[in-house]
C-alpha cells in the first residue's frame, strides 16, 4: 500500500520532471517544503538513492539528478489516486503563475508543448491559425531540429487557455475551470457543446481526451465551416462580466482571444447549464491547430499546460482573424452527461444471477460487416483464455442503425453489476472507469476518469486514443479497461453473499476492497468499499488492436438475457 514516502518520492519526482535542468538536494528540497512536505537536504539524497537505485533518476556528476524516461513513465502511472488529485491542482498553479499584463503586453503566459517529426505539419496549423481557429497564433518554434533516434523532432509552444483562466484571476475574478470538451460548429457558427469531462477527478486533461484525430475535425472548420473543434469552458461571478469582456478586448490587441461566446446571468451556455449568478465562458481549445494536424496524419505529440514561458518570446506564426461567427442565441440542445443516462438504465436492471432471468445494460459498438466473424473469433479468444477480462461471455449481433455495411456486437455493460446491488438493497454508486496495467507486481490503475461530469463512457475514450492492450494481458502484462464502484461499508458481507451469485451466473468482478482501503492503487471514499469490475468492451478493444475499425458505443441500452448467445 502507498505510503508517505512513496508519496514524497513521487512529489521529487514531479520537481525533477518540471525542470529541465539538473537539480541538487538543496534545490529540491527547497521546492518539497513549497510544497508542504518538510524534508530536509539530508533526508532528500536518502530518497534520491532509492529513486536512482529503481532507475527513475540519474546522478549527472556532481551537479545533482535528473530524471530519466522510466522515471517519467512512473511518474503518470504510478500513485494514480494522487496523479487524479494533481492534474487540477496543476492547472490552479499555471492560473496562478500567470502574469501577463495586457495593456504592456509583457510577463509569463502558459503554454502547450508539442512535438513531431515531419516539418510539413506546420503548414497545417499555419492554416489553421490563418483560419483564427484557436487561442493564439504567438508561437515557439525550437530553431534547433536535432537528431532523436534517427529522426528529427520539431518542439513547438503554443499559448494554452489556461493563460485566460490566469489573466481573469489577475483582474480580481474569480474563475472556475469547469469543463474541457468538442463544440459542434456549423456554418462557422459555434452551436453546442457535445462532449465534456470535467477538470476534477480525472488522469489525464480533460481535452487530452479529446486529441484522438477522429474525435475532432478542426480542419474541416477551417476549410469548409461546419465540423468539431476543442475548447473548455469556465464560469466567473455575473458581477464580474463587464470586466471580463474588457479583459477580452485588451488581450485580443495582443493576439490572444479564442472567444466562443460569454453568457448572461445564469444562461446555459452552447448547452452548459449554468448556475443563477454566474456566467459561463465558452473558448477554442488551445490545441486546435495541433488536433488539425493530427487529423492530417501527422504524428503529434500533444502535452497540455506544460510550462510558462514570457510573451516575449513568442513569434506570430500568420494572420490571426477569428472565422467564427458569435453564437447569441442557444439552439436548446444540451450536454447530455453520461450519469443521467446510467442511472435510468441501472434503476430498470431486473436480472436475477439465481434464475438467471431479466435484462442486462449492453454496450454497443460497430464495425465493418466483413470483418464481423473475425472480430468474433478474436472475441472468443479472450473469453476462453481469461473470462475474468470480460464483463460477461453473453453477446448479440445487432445491425447498423443507418449503415448496412456495418454491424453491431452487443456486450455487456458492467454498470449491469451496479443494478443488480440496488435491486437487492445496496447502493452501488459507479465511480471512475479507468486503466487497469497486468503486472508483475499485480494490477494497479494508470488512468482513472471519474463518470461524474463527462458526457462519455471513459473506456470509449481509451479505446480511441489506442490506450489498451488486452491481446498483451492475455500472456501476462498489459492493459485492460476497468471500472470503479464504491458501496457503504456496513453493506460489504451482503455484497459479498450477492456478487458471488452474480460471478456463479457467469458475470465478472476482479476484486471487492476492504473498507476505505486503496483499491489497485485506486482511492476509496472514507466508510465506503470499492469494487473493481472489468470493462465490458474489453473484447471489443482487442478487436482494434487487431487492426479492424471500432467504433464503440458505451451504456447503451437493456436487453433480455434470453435474447443472448454466448460465445463459448
């Protein structure tokens, strides 16, 4: 189990991964006590020598350490309730770091940092600039292109909007940073918010979720007017408008904007319901013309938020004149999150594991109708060699909606599990799905994005972004989707008695927590026990990393068990 010295590690860690340069105990120790740990030099190179010895740093001579690339892949997976916790608090401390004066056009502004191998992206974000889809067309292009690998890799630092964020908090506003999403754009007109995860309670940054190249179509925008772009919305104090809108026209002189559109008092805003007494704010995602590039076939590597850097030096890469037209008017269509649609399938489970009757969520995803038997066959595979991956082996062949050159393989969903507890009296609340990495050491998450909040299943979005690797796990080590449910604790011995009648009628569970105990890293409410259960898209994801097209589809509807077959 984790403890304070692993956690004080993983904080060395983090300061290591900040700075470039490399760091000695003073140093370090120095940034542990900012940070509310008091450690002094002494007790510093005690915990340096372990990280050294597990080859997540390296002593550089005298000067100190640095941290090395296993360390760094340690650092995003390892004490991921803590990474669930830090990713907002890092966005809170790039807000406060900020100081760009508008009016002297001087002072640090956060920036994205990305790189590629291929020197012609840039003539894609360059259009996309020239498109005025995004934050701001100042840039840091790295002059020196050097070697890595064999290939060459292009760094480049965009303005993020957490620099907005930043620059309202320095009026004297109060800003929120709610949600990051996709915002649907017809005739170069904002309309609606389709997706959003919110800011808390997540691994990874909300529109890092978003990056995946057919969850966007900024060039599409671009060149045509009518597609998907990334943006994240906010809400301040209705007091605070006029203010903000001042703001807004001073940094717009300096070639920072992104505006999609400002609220009134308590106005939903392109579908987010806001509060009485506060304004919404809704602006492009700073990495638009990196998604744009992604969509071109360009291999990007997108990090959000990463540094600060003075405005003074960046560079205008082209013209920068918005094509989106102001959205005023809200065409009633609202985010639809994820829970509400759950919970209404969860209260109608009615299956019983005794009898083994009633119906059961299904996910439901689509993929070419040529491809459908081996799909099936890879299916089966996983099934028979580790059943225990899988939310259940019952399946059924749907057909495409508006496609009949596709087909549609119902699973499963394990949310079915959260319905069945209910039913029998026990408040089985769906928590985080996530990660789960087989390894030697055991299972333990590396992502976690909590359902609260988002507007999608988060195993869709892993499986978008080609996160899992259940073919691997299948000899030992890889990556599974899982999901996190959380019950009371006086509740666990009649969980007990009822999961064991739910895994006798062929439905899995990977593990049932002590009460308020870390569950495969994962953080458990205090009085409550955590259940893991594995995703049931779990075969589905090893169809794509097969090479077929999937297009999966969580939580979608109820289905009789008898309307089933099972697949082995």
């Amino acid at each position: 189990m984790p403890n304070e010295t692993d956690q004080k590690m993983m904080e060395i860690l983090r300061i290591l991964a900040d700075r470039e340069e490399v760091l000695g105990a003073k140093t370090i120790a120095e940034e542990l006590k900012r940070k509310g740990y008091n450690l002094g030099e002494r007790a510093v190179r005690y915990h340096m020598r372990i990280l050294d010895e597990k080859g997540f740093t390296e002593r550089i001579g005298y000067a100190g350490r640095e941290i090395t690339n296993k360390g760094l892949n340690e650092l995003k997976k390892g004490l991921i309730y803590d990474q669930v916790d830090f990713i907002f608090s890092k966005f809170e401390s790039m807000i406060y770091q900020t100081t760009l004066d508008a009016v002297k056009a001087q002072g640090k502004v956060v920036v994205n940092t990305s790189s590629f191998n291929d020197k012609k992206a840039l003539n894609i974000i360059k259009e996309v600039f020239e498109g005025g889809i995004g934050v701001s067309p100042l840039v840091q292009i790295d002059k020196t292109i050097y070697e890595q690998s064999s290939q060459k890799e292009v760094l480049l630092k965009t303005v993020c909007g957490t620099t907005i964020d930043g620059m309202l908090l320095n009026e004297g506003i109060p800003v929120i940073p709610q949600y990051g999403g996709i915002v649907n754009v017809e005739d170069y007109t904002p309309t609606h918010f389709t997706e959003l995860i919110a800011y808390q309670k997540t691994s990874m940054t909300p529109l890092e979720a978003f990056t995946a190249k057919e969850m966007t179509s900024v060039l599409n925008v671009v060149r045509e007017g009518q597609g998907m772009i990334p943006a994240n919305f906010r809400i301040i104090p209705r007091s605070s408008k006029e203010i903000a809108e001042q703001m807004f026209q001073k940094l717009e002189k300096i070639g920072i904007s992104g505006m999609l559109k400002i609220g009134e008092d308590g106005e939903s805003v392109l579908g987010v319901p806001v509060e009485d007494n506060m304004v919404g704010i809704a602006v492009t995602g700073g990495i638009a013309p990196l998604c744009a590039a992604k969509e071109a076939g360009f291999d990007v590597n997108i990090k959000l938020a990463e540094n600060l850097m003075d405005y003074s030096e960046l560079n205008k890469i082209g013209s920068f004149k918005s094509a989106l037209k102001s959205s005023n008017n809200e065409n009633g269509q609202k985010v639809k999150f994820l829970l509400s649609k759950a919970w209404n399938l969860i209260q109608q489970v009615d299956f019983d594991p005794q009898t083994q009757k009633g119906h059961m969520i299904v996910n439901i995803s689509y993929l070419p109708k040529e491809h459908l038997e081996e799909s099936l066959e890879i299916m089966g595979e996983i099934f028979k060699d580790h059943p225990e991956y899988c939310t259940s082996p019952f399946y059924k062949i749907t057909d495409h909606p508006e496609d009949k050159n596709k087909k549609g393989i119902a699973t499963v969903c394990s949310l079915t599990l959260d319905g069945i507890l209910i039913k029998n009296g026990i408040m089985s609340t769906p928590k985080y799905g996530g990660i789960l990495e087989m390894e030697e050491k055991g299972p333990r998450f590396v992502e976690l994005t909590a359902y609260s909040g988002s507007s999608l299943d988060p195993h869709e979005i892993y499986i978008s972004k080609d996160m899992t690797s259940v073919n691997e796990a299948l000899t030992g080590y890889g990556r599974l989707l899982a999901g996190l449910k959380e019950i009371p604790y006086l509740a666990r011995p009649h969980a007990l008695e009822i999961l064991s009648h739910i895994q006798d009628a062929g439905l899995s569970v990977l593990k049932i927590g002590e009460p308020s105990e870390l569950i495969y890293n994962a953080k458990v409410e205090r009085y409550r026990v955590g259940i893991v259960a594995p995703g049931g898209l779990n075969p589905l994801a090893a169809v794509k990393e097969q090479g077929i097209s999937v297009e999966p589809k969580a939580v979608e509807t109820l289905v009789e068990l008898k309307e089933l077959e099972k697949i082995i």
